[in-house]
C-alpha cells in the first residue's frame, strides 16, 4: 500500500491509495487483497556505527 488514510474517529473506515504505473484500477485492488494475507517481516542492519562525539 502506498497510503492509508486514517479517519478522526476509530469507528470508521480507512482510505487505501494504492498508485499503479501503466496498470489498472482491478490491478490495484487485486494487489490490496493480496497483501492483506501476506505475512511480513524485515530486518534492520547497522551498517555503520555513529561516531562518539566529544
């Protein structure tokens, strides 16, 4: 998903904005649904330590 877009009041629906290059609106929904059952997971490396500064 590109955007969410959450509403004042918890009890209402979201906005989903989901932007396609060269594709289609049903594209863009299939893409939605699919993601919706993924699992996901990510990592986060260090790649280089902040200096101390004195």
């Amino acid at each position: 998903m590109d955007f969410v877009f959450y509403p004042e009041n918890t009890g209402e629906d979201c906005l989903i904005l989901e932007l396609k290059v060269n594709g289609t609106p049903l594209e863009a929904i299939c893409q939605i649904k699919e993601k919706e059952t993924k699992k996901h997971a990510c990592a986060v490396e260090v790649l280089r330590e902040k200096s101390a500064k004195i």
